[in-house]
C-alpha cells in the first residue's frame, strides 16, 4: 500500500527508528491541517483516522474522550510514537511484581515505545487529540489481562480492532 490520498506525509521508504517516530509524530502534530479535518471530535466515542500507510509506516490522528481506555496491550513487531496534541493522555506500564508506573502526557509533548513495551493509555479528563506512528505498520497487537488467579493473558488482535480494556473471560473465550 502507498501514501495515503491527499497525504502530506512523505516519510522515507524504509523502517524507522523511534527517533524518527518521534520526529515524525511531532511534524505532523505541528501541521493540523494535515489531520484535523479527519476528526470528529465531538463523537461521542474515541474516534480515530488513518493518515498514512505504507510499507514501512502508518501513521493515525486519534481524538479522545473523558474515561477512554485502550486496556493493556503491545504492538507486536511494531516500534511506535505518540505525539499529545491537545489536552492529557496517561500511561500506565506494566510492571511485574510492583505498582504500575504512571507518565502524564499533557498537550504538546511525545514519548516513543519498542516493541516489547505493555502498556495502556486514558484518557482521564477533558478531551485530548493524539498522533501515533508505528514502524513496521500494525498488523497484529497484543492485548493483555490477568484471571482470577494471577495468570497474565494476551489475545492477539488486528489492528482493525478497536483497543479496550478486556476481562480474563474474554481472553478464554478466544483461546
């Protein structure tokens, strides 16, 4: 697959490392024409649009809600950036045998994960607008919760399912 129609993002043909990402995820935070008209954010549920794809690349604008939650999961093969446009994103990292740690993102500022990183990301108040970069593109993530006895469970989803917090029965019912 290629640019996008009507993409303005013009990254090079290879995979990009997560300064890149980073780079990348802060240009096009910093050109809204870009990714605005792509939003409704006044939906009443996260809404999210794809901006990019390639070979090597793809890149989303997500807009979000009060008490939104993507659960826990990784992004498989995938290295990623977020940039906060406006408003806060949290993000909770999983933490085996010790309280999760906790980053605020306020509007403005980006953070870039390898693909081994767990982690889940709300959005806890207000509204808040993101841009996300994955290098190679998702195809697949994990998703992650614990049953009843401790066990740690992941179900693997495309990256056409929407992320949400998920419940040990959801993970056996798949299995």
């Amino acid at each position: 697959m290629s640019k996008a129609v009507g993409s303005a993002i013009a990254p090079p043909q290879r995979p990009l490392d997560r300064a890149e990402l980073l780079a990348l995820v802060r240009d096009v935070a910093a050109h809204p024409g870009w990714w605005e008209h792509a939003l409704d954010e006044r939906a009443l549920e996260r809404s999210y649009q794809a901006l990019h794809r390639d070979a090597h690349l793809d890149v989303w604008a997500i807009a979000w809600r009060p008490e939104n939650d993507t659960g826990w999961h990784d992004h498989d093969t995938s290295s990623g950036a977020v940039c906060v446009v406006r408003g806060v994103l949290a993000e909770a990292v999983l933490r085996i045998g010790g309280a999760e740690a906790f980053n605020a993102y306020p509007g403005g500022s980006s953070f870039s994960f390898a693909p081994t990183h767990i982690h889940r990301l709300t959005c806890d108040s207000g509204r808040a607008v993101s841009i996300h970069a994955y290098s190679p593109p998702l195809s697949r993530l994990g998703q992650y919760t614990v049953d009843e006895t401790g066990v740690l469970l992941r179900l693997t989803v495309t990256d056409d399912d929407e992320l949400r917090p998920l419940d040990a029965q959801d993970v056996t019912v798949h299995a």
